[in-house]
C-alpha cells in the first residue's frame, strides 16, 4: 500500500493546515496511508503527544481515514523527518513551502546539490509534493 508522510507544526499553523489539507486529499486519491508527522525539538522542551497532534488534526479535518499519528523527538527537524521517511519507506511525502526552504538548506549541508526531490528520490525512492502559499 502507498504510505504518505506530511510532517507538520504543532500547535497547527495555517501552513500546516494547507500541507495537511493536500496530504489528505493526495493520501484519498491514491487510497493511501498517511502518517501525520510533528517533530518535538529536544532543545525546545515541552512534549507534545500522539493524542494531541490526532486531536488538532481531527479538530480541524474531521476523522482522517487510514492516518497514523506520529511525534517524533530530534535535534534538527529535517533530519528527523528523512530518518522518519525512510524508516516508513515512505512512497510521497508533502512538506510545505516553508519547510521546503529548511531541507534545501540541510540537504545543502550534506550535498552541494540544493534538489529536494532529486535527493529523496535518489536515497529514499519517494515522490516529494510541495505545497506553495
């Protein structure tokens, strides 16, 4: 089955919402499933549980079908999410604009080639959709 990833914000910000929104409809679509993703920063404290990142959701969308809710801790945010993306073999993962920019700028640590996607693909063998603003 097609696992979609979409790492979002908690509490949900507007960008968040829009990312999730195209997820869930890209998850629909391809009768997939999707894996809601928030990265607690260890430096940043405070803990926020799989319970209250499915509420947020649920409060906003409405019961998803298929979702698995996931809160992962880290470090760095995009690392946390490769090393999440690839743990889930993950076939698409949805970022945001915003956080599109994050990963060109941490691939850009590990590889002078700035290409999200060709990244992903190359190591992960996933599709990435960007949502704009």
């Amino acid at each position: 089955m097609t696992r979609v990833v979409v790492p979002v914000r908690y509490p949900l910000s507007e960008h968040s919402e829009r990312t999730l929104s195209k997820a869930i409809s890209v998850a629909d679509d391809r009768d997939a499933e999707l894996t809601v993703l928030h990265v607690n920063l260890y430096q940043n404290g405070g803990e926020i549980s799989r319970s209250d990142l499915k509420r947020a959701v649920e409060a906003e969308f409405g019961r998803v079908e298929r979702a698995r809710y996931v809160v992962r801790s880290g470090f760095l945010v995009e690392e946390t999410i490769l090393d999440e993306v690839a743990g889930e073999k993950a076939d698409i993962v949805v970022v945001g604009h915003k956080q599109a920019g994050r990963w060109r700028r941490a691939i850009r640590r590990l590889t002078k080639n700035p290409d999200i996607e060709g990244f992903l693909k190359e190591r992960l063998d996933c599709t990435v959709i960007t949502v704009g603003l």
